[in-house]
C-alpha cells in the first residue's frame, strides 16, 4: 500500500468565532506560520461567532451586536494580514446573519457576500480540495469520530472543524488505497460568555491547528 504524496504545504487554521478567539491564536498562528512555511493556507470556517445573531437565548450581559462586529472584525484584519492569500470554507457561523435574514424574509440580493462583510481578501468556497485532500467545515459530521465519518462519506481523506472537543486523526484503508481524517480542533476562548454552553460538558474545547504536509496530515498543540 502506498501513501499519496502531495506536493503543497497546506496550514489549516481552525475555528477562531472572533472576536472570542483566544487571546494568543495570532501569535501561535504566527510561530506556525515560520514552522511550516505554507504555500497553501486553508482556514475551516467560523473565522467569526456573531454571537447577536444567533437563535440561542443570549446573555442579557452581551454586547450588542455592532460592537460585536466591529471586534470581530478589527481581529480579522490582522490575521488577513498575517496570512493575505487563503481560501476559508463555508461555515454554520459565519453564516448566521443569512440564516436571519432568510427567517425574516429577506432576499439574498439586498444582503453582502462573505467577502464584503467579512473585509476578506480570501476567497471562500463550500469546500476545497488540494492535493486529492477535501477541506470542509464538518457540521454534518457527527459521532464519537466526525473525521472517519467524514472520510467514509467523501471516499478521500477529508479535513474538517467545528468540533470544538475533538482533534485527532483517523485512518482508513481499502484494498487500493488509505485515505485520513483529520480534526483540526479550535483556537478560542472557552472563559468567555459565548461558551457558556461548555460548562455543561466535562470535555473541553481541545486547542489545537493542523497541517498537511505533501499529503501528509499533522496536529500542533497549542502551548506545546
């Protein structure tokens, strides 16, 4: 059996739901960034929260939903700074503000698109694929394994986010080839209002940004 080499160095940066990311993601974007020297950048998705648009009960205690954006928005400028060239797959929270408009009965017409809200010199797309490896954000994606399910679905190893508890890599293998999953945790800031959620749960946000190196899939443990 033989691996698949690629021919790309590919960084995939994960969940960052600014402007509740954590406080150093930058700078250990930044440390991977020199490490691995990309030449392709692929961020997962939910590069922002829009916490104010969501369909949850809110914190009575939670910004407004302009400051929010302009937060968001201010950290976003540095990471697009760091890293100016990208592609960012689409994603069930930077998506929120057309999930409500869509309720409210507006036509996608009158509405920005991902590029003009987000100030985003990146491109974006439902998924990317370099190298034979299928990049998406993982929301239909479930189970103790969301990657080996996510492999099993595309055929092809698959790189997914949105599962904040999970980070690994799976394997699986047909006669012909072996193919991977790979969760690439997230980079946020579980201390703050909009995690609330997580103090339910005994697992924690697991903060972690992965690459795939000539095809290769590979985990970094922030703090490590």
């Amino acid at each position: 059996m033989k691996w698949r080499k690629g021919k790309e160095r590919v960084l995939c940066i994960p969940d960052l739901q600014a402007p509740f990311h954590h406080k150093k993601a930058l700078e250990f974007l930044s440390e991977l960034k020199k490490e691995i020297k990309p030449t392709k950048v692929v961020c997962i998705g939910d590069s922002i929260d829009q916490y104010a648009l969501g369909s949850y009960v809110r914190d009575p205690d939670a910004m407004g939903g302009g400051e929010e954006t302009k937060k968001a928005l201010e950290f976003c400028r540095r990471l697009y700074a760091l890293f100016p060239k990208a592609t960012e797959v689409l994603s069930n929270h930077n998506s929120r503000v057309y999930k409500r408009a869509k309720e409210a009965g507006i036509p996608r017409h009158f509405l920005k698109s991902y590029k003009e809200y987000l100030e985003s010199p990146w491109d974006f797309a439902h998924s990317c694929e370099i190298d034979g490896v299928r990049y998406e954000h993982g929301e239909p994606y479930g189970g103790q394994s969301p990657s080996r399910t996510a492999v099993l679905s595309n055929m092809k190893s698959t790189v997914i986010g949105h599962h904040h508890t999970s980070s690994g890599i799976s394997y699986v293998a047909t006669k012909d080839k072996l193919m991977f999953g790979m969760v690439v945790g997230c980079l946020i800031d579980n201390d703050t209002y909009a995690f609330e959620y997580n103090k339910m749960y005994k697992q924690c946000p697991t903060l972690t940004a992965a690459a795939v190196l000539y095809g290769e899939p590979h985990l970094y443990p922030f703090g490590r």
